[in-house]
C-alpha cells in the first residue's frame, strides 16, 4: 500500500537533493572532465572521426570501414579536432586541425584517397583547449592562458591574439553562419564577439555559477552552452536568456542535432549519463523558447563525448575511447575500436585548479 511506497519516495528525494548538492560543490572545487573531440566529416556523413588520448581515428559506417585508426598524430592528448572543405577550392577537399596538450597546432589536408597529410604545424606556448577551422581556412584556437588566437598557415608566420579571456578559455564556437565567434571560460562566462574582425564584443551570456564545458549554435539566432553547474541554456547572440534546464550532475559534453530540434547532453554521473532534450517554441509571446528534457537517459554511463548523426541518431565515446553506435537491434550499443584500449585523458580546467605550469593568471 502507500506505506509501503513513502520510504522509497523519501530515499529518491534525499537522493537527488544530494545530487544537487553535489553539482552546486562542483562549482566550487577543482573538477576534472574529458575534453575529447567527436565530429562528423564535413562532407561524407557517414565518417565519424574523433581523438582518444593522442591518437585520432576516422571510421566510415556505411562500410565498417577504417580511414583513420589509431594515427599517432601528437605526443599528447589531443584536445581538439575540426574539418572544413578548403576554402575557394572546387575539388571538394578537406582541411583538418587538431591541438592539444602537447601545444602543437596541425593543419592536415585529407587526399583523395582519405589519408591525410600534414600540410602545416605550429608550436604554441601554451596546451590548446579549443581549436577550429573558420571559412576561409584560418585556424582559431584557444589556450590555458586565455588568449584566441588566429593563424593564416601559409600567409602569416605567429598567430595574431583576437580576443583574451581572464580565464582558461574552455570552450569555442562559431555562430550565425561564421559571423559572430562564441567562447566560454572556467569563469562562467559566455562571450560572443563579431568575426573576422573581432574588435567588438556583442555581448556576455551569464547566469551559469561553473565553468563552461561545451558550446554549440542552434540555427542562426541561437546559442546553447552547458556547465559544470549541471545546467543547459539557450540565449540568443545578445545575450539574452531564452530557456534553460537542470540535471544531477555535471554536464562535460553537448551535442545538437542539425537537422532536428534535438539537443543531447553528457554528464559525469552515470546514473544521469547522456539525456536529450527538445527545443520547443518560437519565441513568440503565444510560443516561448522551452526545453522539454525526455524522461529516461539514452545512454546509462558517463560519456566522453556526443554527436548526433544526419538520421538524428546519437554516436558517443566512451570512458575507453571507443565509439559506441545504437546496435541494429535498437536496444543496446555496439562499439568501434582497435587495439588497446584507452583510459579517459581528464582535464581540470577548474576555476580553483593549481596549475604545475608557470602562467600568471590575472582574475576577475
């Protein structure tokens, strides 16, 4: 009878305020997340390519076949990894960076056979937290220190400094077809800056009390950005909060369908583990922006990394560096790997966090 039921009604309630209490802890301690990069190919849809620790892999699903395995591209883990087709050029090819902990930036050129070349490097000062190929083939990224930096490979020899944080730049991406440029930090902030030329900050997007750990843009007016808070919102490019939700853990990867109004989120807890929400409304008077979160979790683990497929179907990288994709069964989680198996390479890119490194770090 009901009874029966009240001790565990009290246990699930006691439960989840001290997961809250958990995630608001989370803000204030050192907190270490992955930060392991997971994209689709900008052309080819069907390949799926991502880093564990440093190596990169590239894996086409229509023919289980293999076009990056196990490339030993850097000394350490690799952070970032993004493709664009190469600017002002017919032939359809593909520009690749990848950066990360040992401070190398790497332009690679994918051949037509789909191996790739290294076509330039640089070596940065400082470990890269974030990097990406804007459209005219200039490489963005970001470091420990605070700065965004821009390279022309080819054209300019040192990277210029476009914009400084006074914080660990955490997080970046480009919104509204590439003219405003997004990057959060260990600071809570979310800043949007007009690009190329970055000389003006459009605006600040605040109401997050933990670092940032993951941005995306959400069609051309929109951003989304996730927290170690355990929160998830949607703001426009002025900074204005539209829709926000809440989960029981904090939020280490993000993820939002192109080609749907499905957004997914990883968290640390497993428990919670990957969620998706759906964007709904407007935001209109009669229709505001909503984020309605699905009842149970798609994935029961903590993920490293997420990204959706054309189908609107959900690909992770888990906790050993593997691929997981939806068996065709529908009802568990096939996995694409070779070799050894690698332990998740945790950054702590904590507002409290101590680094061994010698950087001055001014604060707010």
């Amino acid at each position: 009878g009901a009874s029966g039921r009240a001790p565990q009604v009290v246990r699930s309630m006691a439960a989840r305020e001290a997961a809250r209490e958990r995630v608001v802890a989370a803000g204030t301690k050192v907190l270490s997340l992955p930060i392991l990069p997971l994209t689709l190919h900008p052309l080819r849809h069907t390949t799926v390519v991502w880093a564990a620790g440093r190596y990169l892999f590239a894996y086409d699903l229509a023919t289980s076949a293999w076009e990056q395995c196990r490339r030993e591209a850097h000394t350490d883990t690799v952070r970032a990894l993004h493709g664009a087709p190469v600017a002002q050029e017919a032939s359809q090819g593909v520009h690749w960076v990848s950066a990360g902990d040992d401070k190398e930036v790497i332009l690679w050129r994918e051949t037509a056979d789909r191996q790739w070349e290294v076509e330039a490097k640089m070596s940065h000062t400082k470990k890269v937290t974030a990097a990406l190929l804007d459209g005219q083939g200039r490489i963005l990224f970001a470091d420990r220190f605070g700065d965004v930096c821009r390279w022309a490979p080819g054209k300019t020899g040192e990277p210029e400094v476009l914009v400084s944080h006074l914080a660990i730049v955490t997080a970046m991406a480009l919104a509204a077809g590439g003219r405003v440029l997004v990057t959060g930090d260990n600071h809570e902030k979310v800043r949007v800056t007009c690009y190329p030329d970055a000389a003006e900050i459009r605006s600040f997007c605040l109401g997050h009390t933990a670092q940032i750990t993951a941005l995306a843009a959400y069609g051309d007016q929109a951003i989304l950005s996730t927290a170690a808070d355990g929160t998830l919102r949607l703001w426009d490019l002025d900074g204005a909060a539209l829709a926000s939700c809440s989960f029981d853990a904090p939020i280490s990867s993000l993820a939002a369908s192109a080609r749907s109004s499905r957004v997914a989120v990883g968290c640390e807890d497993g428990a919670v583990g990957v969620r998706e929400v759906r964007v709904e409304g407007d935001g209109s008077p009669s229709s505001p922006w909503q984020l309605h979160v699905e009842a149970e979790p798609v994935v029961v683990e903590a993920a490293q990394a997420i990204c959706f497929r054309d189908d609107s179907s959900l690909l992770w990288v888990d906790r050993k560096g593997r691929l997981r994709k939806r068996a065709d069964s529908g009802t568990s989680w096939d996995h694409v790997f070779e070799g050894e198996l690698l332990d998740a390479s945790l950054a702590c890119l904590s507002k409290n966090a101590q680094w061994a490194e010698d950087d001055t770090r001014a604060e707010d």
